[in-house]
C-alpha cells in the first residue's frame, strides 16, 4: 500500500504542476483540475505518513525501515520520531511538509491575489507559476522517495540473508545520541523552516517568468517573515540540543551540518530587509530576488551535503552514502533548480534595474543602511559556505578558528549597522538631527563599555562586538518601548533585532569567557575548581527503570549554597562504546557545567598500562622488550564456539628481560557472558603479569596487552573508585537562550503586523471595488504611519515590517 500513495502523489504532484505552468499563460482553462490534482497529491502525502506511523507505532520489522531505526522498547514519542530518523523518514517529513504548507498556500493565493481585487488585470494571477514551481518542488521529493523507499522489505534489502516472509522479533532501535526529547522537536521545525524557503524562492521564480515585480514581495514577505522565524528557532534548538546532551560543553562547533542550515537562514534574513527597503522606496529588486532564490538554492545544497555521503569523515550530522541513484539524482535537483532560478535572473538581469529617483542618491538613508546590512551579512553567509564546502573543494577540513575570526568583525558591523539604520528616515535623513540622536545610544554604550573593560574584557574585538551590541539594544529598545505601548505588533522588528544582539552578547560571555578544569574526583573526597567550587563525587545511582544507565552524583558547594549534579555515563551496544551525558546547574548569570569523562575502578587497568601491538611488532616497556609474534589457537575451537560453549584465545608474545628471551602465551576465555583475560607472568621476573585484553583477527592482526606491575596494583588496591570528569562555567548563556527566544516573539509579531497590513488593504480594496472604483488609485505601502508624540523617534514612523 505504502509505495502506491507515493506514485500516486508523485504523478498527482506532476501532472498538478504541468497543469498550472500551461494555465500560466493567460488561460484558466486547467486551474480547477490543477487545484484538484494538488490536493490529490497533498491528501496522498499524507496518508502515506500516517501510514509508515501505522507501520512503526505497530512494530512491523518486516519492513527495513522501521526494523532499522526502531525498536520496541522506545517510548512512543521517540518511536514517532523515528519517522524522520533515517534518509527515508526525513525525505517523507520534508514531503509532508509541502503538501501541508501547500494547503495553507493555495487560499493565501486565492484571497490576496484574487482578480476581483483593484489593479488586478483578469488572468493575470500569480498563482499558476507560484503553484507551478511549489508542486514541481514536491515532485521532486517525492520522485526520491521512489528511488529510496521507506517500505521495503528485510528480504528485498538483504536478499543474501534473509528468506522472503521473514519477520524479526525487534529492531536495532534509535541511535542513542537521539533518545531525547529534543529529537520530537527539533528536526519537524527544522525542516518546516527548509520547507517555507520553498514558497518565497516561489514567488520569486513566478516574478521573474512573467517579467513583473509590482507586487510579488507583498505577496511573499509574509512567508519569508515566517521562513525566518521558524528556521531560525529550529537551528538554536539543535544548539540547545547539543549543549544539553553531546556533553563537548557548547552550542555550536562550525560542523558542515550545521553551517549548511544557517547559510539559507542569514541570506533570507538579508531577504527579509531589502524586501522591506524595495516595499518602501522601490529598489533593490535584484537584490530580493537574488536572495530568495539563493536561500532556497543553500536549503538544497544542505540537503545535497546532509544526504549524499560526501560529509562523511567531516561531519558528525551527516547520513551515509545514499547510493549512485539518489546522489545524482540530488545534483540534478540542485542543478534544475538553483542553477535554474540563477539563470533566470541572469536572463531578466537588464529588465530587474530600479528606476532612478529624482535627485542625488542620499547615502544617509534608512534603505541605504539596511542595503548595507543585508551585503554585510551575506558576507557571512559566504564565508561560512565557502569553509562549508571545503571538503568537496580540497578534501580537507577548516577548523573552528578560522570561522571565529573571520565572522567577528563581520557581527561587529551588522550589529552596529543595526542601530545605526534605525535612528535613519527613509529616503533621506537631515545629518545634524541624526548625529544628535546619536549623542545617547554612544554615551551609554561607552559607558557599559568601560565597565567591561574594567570587569575583564579585554579582547579589542570582543569588546567592539558587546559596544556594538549594547549600541543596538539601547536603540531598539527605546524604539520598541514606544511603540509597544501603542501597537504591540508592529514593535516586532525592534524586539527581534534586540533578541539577536542579545544572543551576542550571550555568545561573548559563554564561549570567549568559558572556564573549564579536568578533575579527577575519588569517591568521598572534596576537591575545589574553577575559583571556588568544592565537588565531591558520592557515587553511582541505577536510572530508575533503566538498568543499564547510571547517575554519577556529585555534590556542589559554593558559600552557602549546595546542590546535587547528576551527569550520566553508560555503555552502548548499538554505538559499541561508552555514552556520555553532562548535567548542568543554571545559576541565572551563568551555567556550572560537569561532563563525565571516564571512571577508574580499584584494580583495573588504566590506559598507561595497555599497549596495543600489530603482527610482528616490538615496543620497549618498563625495561622489557615486547613482541606480538601471533595469534596461540589451540585451545580454540570454533564448532564449540558456535555451540556456546567456553573457548581459549592466546596471543603468543617474545619478552626479553636483562638480555633473556623467552615466550609465554597471554590467553583470554571468550563465552556467551563475555570474555576475561587469564593473567600469565615471564619466568624471568615476577614483577610484571601480562593480560590479554583485546584482540582482533580480522583484517591486520592486533592485540591489546594490559602489563600491570604487580607492587603498584598492590598499592592501588585500597584506592577509592574515582570519577573523571571536565567543570566548566559558562558566563551569561542564558542571554543565548534568551535572546533566541525575544528574536522569535519579535518575528511573530511582525509577521501578525504584516499579516493585519494585508488583510485591511484587502478589505479596503475589496469595499473600494464594490463601490466602483476597483480601478481607481489606492494607497500603497509607503504612506507615512503616525507620527510619535515624542520627536525623537519620528524615524520610526514606519514600522519595517
């Protein structure tokens, strides 16, 4: 059933868009049947998701899919999430997405662009080539799901090993680094973000087909407002993720991944403000058009890097190598339509020029400095593609450093280019009121400044960024302050533009002012880090209901103040190693951050004591020479192996001794519970016992050599078990969190604003229409709001979104 819903929306998908591009030319001969064909495609879309759902949420392991990803020992919300856990489910979720965003769309087009509104020539709709291009998009991912099926069979993925009708008792489950509760969240806002691009890049290639670009951005703004909204919330939330639970100590590392989804967020941020200039003043058409093909043209260049398998050894996000089929098949997707939406722009280059306004450019303008943003921001957006893209162009990787140093002079200017643009009017600012406005915003970011520098600031470009950050949130504040009072809504811009520097600031502190200190913690024992906290380790803890994880408990004591930490470490069959989580204890101005790193035990062996040898190889160890001659197999049989029954592996080993030679067989028992190394001793001393702990004959023979002295174990034996583990402080990370969360309270209320805006001049069109006068001129978007009471705001009359 599975693969039929597919084709059938793939061919409803298709025909939809064929459909629409001929209806593009002036005719509405085809409109109904594309509508009709369009919800085919979405209602099948989506009984195919709520079908693989049926397929995970019932445990049906014969199929590779769910038998691959989940398991039934998950907990239902991480079992939905398994829907998008592999190749397959994110393809499906990104589909699912279109057609649900496709049904909010088509209305949206229906009832703001409706030829019964004034202006409006009959005909001349946007939405069969907006329609056209969304349901060509959805084509495509669906064709890929196709190539890539999340319903095949065990049998039909491994036919060599496993016969047809075979069901297994369970799955491999979730990778464990995803069985947390920001996996449900996370990755659907994520890509609702990568989905929305979709619709500006739409109304983009649509104005660029019909040659016109009259009304195109009033149409898409709303969309590129909530494209930016919701992807930039799913990118911090992976950071938050991350800080959470990888246990490395930070939000953000610069992996490919991660750059390659917030390359399409900076350029359609750029969008959103020459979109706003070019509504105001009526430039920078090339600029917005441009910028939303470009973002949606990253989104596919994320997925081409995310999913083809050429990010394998550079990033930790990246899926494996999807086959020939889907590889080529994301380059021709790539190819057909960013190379396409570029080429068009390049065709139409010469018809997208801004009629010149009259007079002399003024450089001192409100759309100036936001042209200026927008290009100082792209920059960022290039610097980080070109170190993203690094290992496809020379196969080597960029470290962290080199994105931290060139991107912070770049924050340093959008962050005082932001509070410069608001304190600027549109199309012209008088220079001796703009540089008096400026007297305050300066006097209080000089002063905060001097109080940084005091309190330990002492980087000149970290102290610029927090001067230029303050600089901007003074501004916007004082902005938004005023006009929340009035109108909340259109206070939006401002309040997001402080959530952003807030985050700057927030950035500062934690990751350029961090503190961190590796400690060693014997059970019992107080020992002080980081200038004043006293930890002491108290012992492990079974996790209720989970036998195989482990709390690790430390207490922390600070002047008055104690409490309890709880970082978590546990061994991992499905990674085959051991899993480590931090715990963290949110102090308000800052984070305490424990990591567990390892846990040494009275009497095992320490990785000083283990040596590992290839066939043949010679090491010299405590005063002893050491070679792997071969592997010992005759206490090894293989038939009792495979029967469960106890064998005996060796490894024969040459030890020289004060110029004695002699060889002695280091064995290890391997059963069904595990395997346990046989201690052996050289006749020549009897300081030193030999353990076999590891070996492995697959490939190049290797053995791991445990070589204990004996007095030293003695000695150790009465020592307490001791945790290792990294403490570290995080200045004002919550400014990280927070500021994210003001940025995106500030886009939703822009985006109600725009979407108020739209609908009243929809009515007013409408009333004007029914009066006869539809074709009569009606107030455009560039009238002058009201004026503040208090002068000194008079440039923020005109709310930018």
């Amino acid at each position: 059933m599975g693969p039929y819903l597919i084709y059938g929306a793939f061919a409803g998908a298709l025909l939809s868009s064929i459909l629409y591009f001929l209806s593009s030319g002036g005719t509405a001969k085809y409109i109904k049947q594309a509508r009709m064909l369009f919800h085919v495609s979405a209602i099948l879309t989506i009984s195919s998701t709520a079908f693989l759902l049926y397929l995970i949420m019932t445990h049906q392991f014969q199929y590779t899919y769910v038998w691959n990803y989940s398991s039934k020992d998950l907990p239902w919300n991480l079992l939905i999430a398994t829907f998008y856990a592999g190749q397959e489910g994110s393809f499906h979720l990104w589909a699912f997405l279109m057609a649900i965003l496709g049904v909010f769309l088509l209305p949206y087009l229906a009832n703001r662009d409706s030829e019964k509104l004034p202006g409006n020539l009959p005909n001349d709709k946007y939405e069969p080539l907006v329609m056209g291009t969304f349901t060509l998009l959805s084509a495509f991912l669906l064709s890929i799901m196709i190539i890539k099926s999340p319903y095949m069979f065990v049998w039909q993925s491994f036919p060599a090993d496993v016969q047809m009708g075979f069901i297994p008792e369970d799955g491999r489950g979730l990778n464990p680094l995803l069985q947390n509760f920001w996996m449900s969240i996370h990755p659907p806002i994520l890509f609702t973000g990568f989905t929305s691009l979709s619709i500006p890049f739409s109304f983009a290639i649509a104005a660029l087909i019909k040659n016109r670009y009259d009304k195109w951005m009033k149409l898409a703004l709303p969309w590129t407002l909530f494209g930016g909204m919701i992807l930039g919330l799913g990118i911090m939330l992976g950071g938050y993720w991350a800080y959470g639970v990888l246990g490395w100590g930070g939000y953000w590392a610069w992996d490919p991944v991660e750059n390659s989804s917030f390359v399409p967020w900076l350029l359609i941020i750029g969008a959103i403000h020459t979109m706003v200039a070019e509504e105001k003043v009526g430039k920078y058409k090339r600029t917005s058009l441009i910028l939303c093909v470009l973002a949606y043209g990253m989104v596919l260049y994320s997925t081409f890097l995310t999913r083809s398998g050429v990010l394998g050894d550079a990033s930790v996000h990246s899926f494996v190598d999807p086959g020939q089929e889907v590889y080529l098949f994301l380059v021709v997707f790539l190819a057909i339509f960013a190379g396409g939406g570029l080429a068009l722009i390049g065709f139409r280059f010469k018809s997208l020029r801004t009629v010149k306004a009259e007079g002399q450019v003024n450089l001192l303008s409100r759309e100036s400095a936001l042209f200026v943003g927008a290009i100082t921001i792209c920059a960022t957006a290039l610097v980080i593609a070109v170190g993203t893209s690094w290992p496809i162009i020379s196969k080597g990787t960029v470290e962290p450093d080199f994105y931290n140093r060139m991107n912070l002079p770049l924050a340093i200017l959008i962050a005082a280019i932001n509070g410069i643009s608001i304190l600027l009017r549109w199309k012209h600012s008088d220079e001796k009121s703009f540089f008096k406005s400026l007297y305050l915003p300066l006097g209080f970011t000089a002063a905060i400044t001097i109080v940084l520098v005091i309190v330990g600031v002492r980087d000149l470009l970290m102290a610029l960024l927090a001067a230029a950050s303050f600089f901007s949130v003074f501004i916007n504040g004082e902005i938004a302050y005023t006009i929340f009072r009035k109108n909340k809504s259109k206070a939006g811009a401002y309040i997001a533009h402080m959530g952003v520097m807030l985050l700057f600031l927030g950035v500062i502190g934690s990751a350029r002012y961090s503190e961190e200190e590796n400690v060693s913690l014997p059970l019992g024992e107080p020992k002080e880090v980081l200038g004043g906290y006293m930890l002491t380790y108290k012992g492990a803890t079974e996790i209720p209901g989970d036998h195989e994880k482990y709390h690790f408990n430390v207490i922390v004591q600070k002047d008055d103040r104690a409490f309890l930490l709880q970082p978590v470490m546990y061994y991992s069959e499905y990674s085959e190693g051991i899993m480590k989580n931090p715990d963290i204890a949110n102090l308000v101005t800052k984070d305490l951050y424990l990591s567990p790193m390892a846990l040494e035990e009275p009497g095992q062996f320490t990785p000083n004591d283990i040596h590992s040898f290839n066939k043949g190889e010679e090491k010299d160890i405590n005063g002893m020479k050491v070679k792997f001659i071969d592997f010992d197999r005759s206490k090894f049989n293989r038939d009792e192996m495979e029967a469960g029954k106890t064998n005996i592996m060796g490894a024969e080993l040459e030890v020289t001794i004060d110029g004695k030679t002699e060889k002695i067989i280091a064995e290890q028992e391997m059963s069904q519970n595990g395997s346990s190394p046989i201690p052996v001793k050289p006749l020549g001393s009897d300081k030193f016992t030999f353990y076999l702990t590891k070996l492995s004959v697959a490939g190049e023979s290797t053995v791991d050599i445990a070589i204990i002295d004996d007095n030293k174990m003695q000695q150790e034996q009465g020592a307490p078990e001791t945790l290792i583990l990294t403490a570290s402080v995080k200045p004002f990370i919550n400014l990280v969190w927070g500021g994210t969360i003001v940025m995106v309270i500030g886009f939703y209320f822009a985006l109600i604003a725009r979407h108020r805006r739209i609908k009243s001049e929809t009515r007013k069109s409408e009333h004007l229409s029914s009066n006869g006068n539809g074709h009569g001129e009606h107030a455009n978007g560039n009238g002058n709001g009201k004026q503040h009471h208090n002068k000194k705001h008079k440039h923020a009359e005109e709310e930018e979104v």
